[in-house]
C-alpha cells in the first residue's frame, strides 16, 4: 500500500525515479495550471473519527507560520488494519 500512495505512476509513462504522491486530490492541468476540484475520499477516518480535510489543512495553516495559506495537503495513510494522518506542506 506505502508504495502505491508514494510512488504512483501516471499510465503510459517512462520508469521515473520517484514517482508521485497520491494524496487523493482530484484535478488538471490548463494551460499549464493545477486546478484542484475535488477528492478521491472526503473523508479522513482515524481510530473511528471523522475528520474532513480541508478542516485539518485550514487549522494547521493557522496555528503554524512554517506553512503558507493554500500549500498544506492532509490526508489520510491507510496500512490495512491501521490508518495514520498525514500532512504535508509544500
């Protein structure tokens, strides 16, 4: 599962070095633009809690000044019988 969340591959492309990360992010590219419009799961569950994203993303770009307004992402990490929570900043 850890090699399918962090070393995507598109389809048809070359073996890459890294790979991507999947974080559940639904979007595009336009006119070499990212434009984000949804999510794979709306829903974080973390030993039987609820916990929607952009909540998590918007409190931890609040309390930490070490994060830019937008350039947060939360998600969640699911290894089968334990889910983790997980963010990251750009």
């Amino acid at each position: 599962m850890t090699e399918k969340i962090f070393h995507a591959r598109m389809i048809g492309e070359g073996q890459q070095e890294d790979g991507y990360l999947r974080t559940g992010d639904l979007g595009f590219l336009h006119q070499g633009e990212l434009y984000v419009c949804g999510r794979t799961k709306d829903m974080i569950i973390v030993r039987g809690q609820n916990y929607y994203p952009q909540d998590i993303e918007h409190i931890v770009e609040d309390v930490s000044g070490l994060v830019r307004k937008s350039c947060v992402v939360a998600f969640e990490i699911d290894e089968g019988r334990v889910s983790a929570l997980a963010v990251m900043r750009r």
